[in-house]
C-alpha cells in the first residue's frame, strides 16, 4: 500500500493505518503523507519507511513506484486526504494502474465524483470506499434478515448521526480537524451534510438495498460566522415506498459519535447503534423482541464472514474499518492471482456509492436553499 496524506497530526491517516494492518493483509511501503514535502517525509520517516519511498508530492509517488518492479512496487494507493484532494491522486493512480481504496466523501463534487466513476470503469480496477459503519457485523446482519425479507416490505426508515464537537467555533482555535470541513474550500458544498450526513445515507442505502429517490431538506448553521451546514433534518422518499426521516447535526451538545438506524417492515423492526455495535434488536409483532450479537449463535454468513473473536468481547470501529480494508485486499489479490475472490469478500463501497453520496450533498443543500423543497435524487 502507497497513501496519500494521513501525515503527522493528522487523524483518518492513523486509522487507516491501523484498520489496513490488523488482518496482516497489508503493508504500508511507501507514501506522499503531505502536501508539504519536509512533512511528508519527516512523516514516513516515523512510520519507518526507507527514504527513498517517502515521496514529496503523490505524483511523484505514483510516477517512481510505477517505474519499480512489479514485487517491489505498491499495488494499491489508499486516499486520506481532505476531500478536495481526493479526485487527482484517484485518478493518477487508476489511470497508471493502481488499484484505490478512498476515504469518504469520494471527492470535492458531483461533476469530480462522475468524472472519477468513467475512469474506474475504463480502467477496470477496483476501487473501494471507506463508508466504514458498512463493515460492523450487525450492520450486514440486519442487511441479510431486509433481503431475505423476515421484515416483510419496508415502511418506515429513521437514520441519525448527531455529534456535538462542533458546537463552538472550535475551527477558529486553529483546530485542524475543524478547520477543513468547515471550509468550503477544502470541505466541498456540505459541512455536516458532506461528513456525517453521507454516512447516515449510506447506511440506509446499504442495510435497506433501497435507494432515495426524493428529499426535502431542512439544513442550517448555528454557530456564527461558520460558513458550512452544521445540522440537517431530512424526510426521505426511497424506492418502494417506504419514508424515511435523516437528521445530521454537529451541534447536538454533548453527542459523541451516536450513530444509529431503525427500520420497520410489516412484519417488525430493526434498531442498530454504532456506540454499542455488537447488538442488533429486532422487534416482532408477533413474538418476543430478539437481540442478535456479533460472534453468536444464529448470525448470517456474512456477519460471522466479518467477526474475528468469540462473542462477547467487543469489536468496534477499527474492526469495522478493517473488514472494508481486508475484503478490499482479498480483491486485489485475487486479481493478481488471476481468479476470483470468495462472493463474502467482495462486500465494500465503491466508486458507484461515492456518486450516490455526491448526488446526496447536491440534493440536500438544494433542498435546503429552495422554496419547493421536494427534491428528486
């Protein structure tokens, strides 16, 4: 693995380094970790990486690894950068013939995110998208019981992700992590919407398997002088029929990283939090309530496919981001090995969720600017 970005005093860098090592699939061998040069390589430095494999810029990276023999050179790139530098890294590497695994929103724009989709498919390698809250065991067990369709059809989605850690002006303290997603600059058209509000689509989308075709959008921004979103409540259209309520805030004060889902069928309901991710309940009309858990008896194949340690002792986040990181590089190996990878493991956001999550920020901060308010996706 080569990255770009995620050097010092950076956070998602980190994680991605962790979640990509945990299964022994991967090794970081090379990078271009800043858009400083002397950062970049005091950076790789301290990963202990050679010298001469950390980079100055990702195009220089992307140009010498690719000049290196093929059991010498990365064979992916993975992308953790703030979101404005996601698109030219992604598409240098695929266009030179690296596989990319990218941090979410997949870029600065819908018109980069559909540019980037065409160069995916014309160069036929794999991308995946780091929507990691798809990755928790739960998450694709409540998944399998929608499709195999124990709910029944789908009426009712609620989808929340409220954070409190920006309720003050923290970017203007010289916060890094505040400071670029509230930038239009660097963080795009959606401050909340673009973070967190994407992820919240994202699921619905993954666990549901059903799409959003209208919104109607409440978005603000409560701290003043802030220049992005830092709250959404949405009511949702999905294809079938079903409604649904998004609602995204950063400014819900004293909220961690509270993340959760609840979908009701004819039949019953599910609830799924990230802050406690090893139970799934679901509630019946008809029989008792049921707690499903990570690791036990009666989980669908791909929940145990994605659980590494015996039930009751707890995987969380960094699990979850790895299971996106492992499936990916079961992918790259089998292409590389020239067969085809188990159907369990080709389980991970794409390019093609990317879009859909662009479309998402497009549509949100349109329906929260307009008078009509209902807007298609």
């Amino acid at each position: 693995m080569g990255m770009v970005g995620g050097g010092q005093g950076a956070f998602i860098g980190g994680v991605h380094r962790m979640a990509a090592a945990l299964d022994g699939e991967i090794e970081l061998v090379c990078g271009a970790f800043s858009s400083s040069p002397d950062k970049s390589r005091a950076s790789g430095a301290a990963l202990d990486l050679p010298p001469g494999r950390c980079y100055g810029t990702f195009a220089e990276m992307i140009e010498q690894e690719k000049r290196k023999p093929e059991n010498v050179r990365m064979q992916f790139v993975s992308i953790v950068t703030p979101n404005h530098v996601h698109f030219p890294p992604a598409k240098m590497a695929l266009e030179n013939g690296f596989h990319v695994i990218c941090d979410k929103p997949v870029t600065f724009n819908l018109e980069e995110a559909l540019e980037l989709e065409k160069v995916v498919e014309k160069s036929g390698l794999i991308f995946a998208l780091t929507h990691n809250y798809t990755g928790y065991p739960m998450v694709k067990q409540a998944r399998h019981m929608i499709r195999t369709g124990e709910l029944g059809a789908i009426r009712k989605i609620v989808v929340e992700y409220p954070q409190g850690w920006l309720s003050t002006n923290v970017e203007a303290s010289g916060q890094k992590q505040a400071a670029w997603r509230t930038d239009p600059a660097r963080s795009g058209a959606a401050g909340a919407m673009g973070d967190i509000g994407t992820h919240a689509e994202n699921l619905a989308e993954y666990i549901t398997g059903l799409k959003i075709t209208e919104m109607c959008a409440d978005i603000s921004t409560f701290v003043p002088g802030r220049l992005l979103d830092d709250d959404g409540n949405v009511l949702l259209h999905f294809e079938g029929g079903a409604k649904g309520i998004l609602h995204a805030s950063q400014i819900a004060a004293g909220e961690e990283n509270n993340l959760n889902i609840r979908v009701y069928g004819e039949k019953g309901g599910l609830e799924w939090r990230q802050m406690e991710p090893n139970s799934l309940i679901a509630r019946w009309l008809d029989k008792p309530v049921q707690i499903y858990r990570t690791g036990g008896n009666g989980t669908c194949a791909e929940a145990q496919a994605h659980t590494r340690i015996p039930a009751g002792h707890p995987e969380g986040y960094l699990e979850a981001f790895a299971n996106i990181y492992r499936n990916f590089a079961k992918c790259v190996k089998a292409r590389l090995e020239g067969s085809e990878p188990d159907a369990v493991y080709m389980d991970f956001p794409t390019v093609h969720d990317g879009v859909r999550g662009m479309q998402f920020i497009d549509k949100v901060i349109e329906s929260g600017r307009s008078s009509q308010k209902w807007v298609k996706m």
